[in-house]
C-alpha cells in the first residue's frame, strides 16, 4: 500500500470518527475539522481542490461550523476570492 493511500484512508477513519462522536456533522463538516486538526487545509478553497468537491459546497459547511459552539472559527474572509480562513478553536472553549 502506498503512503499517499494509506494517508487517505486515516483521513478517511478520522472523519468517521469525528461523525461517531457527533452525529450531527456532515461528512464535509467532519473533513473540514480533521483537515484543519492535522493542518492539512486552512482554508476552504485548499479544502474543496483537495477534495475535489465545489467551493460552494464547502462554504455552506463552513459557515454551519462556525455557527456551532465548539466549531471551526474564522480568521479571515477574502471578498474578492470568497476565500475562507479558519481554525479550530483553543481547546479550552470546546
């Protein structure tokens, strides 16, 4: 197996997780904490051309995290590219 699949697959198993432990997350919801947990994306456009999914798709996620207590905080919105920076919160205020 190659490292890049195995990569994928503990994404993959970490996402299942964070759905496991809160069944109100949606797969994209769920990808965009674990993304932002290892440091993969912090951004939603990183988000959607690694995933391969529409930068739309991801705002409307993004913008119900951050509605959640507990969710991903917004650093940063670009309005000329739709660009949304985002962070998990500090620990402490989980």
């Amino acid at each position: 197996m190659s490292e890049e699949a195995s990569d994928v697959d503990r994404f993959l198993a970490l996402v299942a997780a964070a759905q496991g432990r809160d069944i109100r997350l949606t797969s994209i919801q769920a990808g965009l904490l674990v993304a932002a947990d290892l440091g993969i994306a912090r951004d939603s456009r990183a988000f959607a051309r690694l995933l391969g999914i529409a930068h739309s798709l991801v705002l409307r996620e993004l913008n119900v995290l951050a509605e959640r207590e507990g969710g991903l905080r917004i650093v940063k919105r670009d309005l000329r590219t739709m660009r949304v920076h985002y962070a998990l919160p500090p620990r402490d205020e989980a």
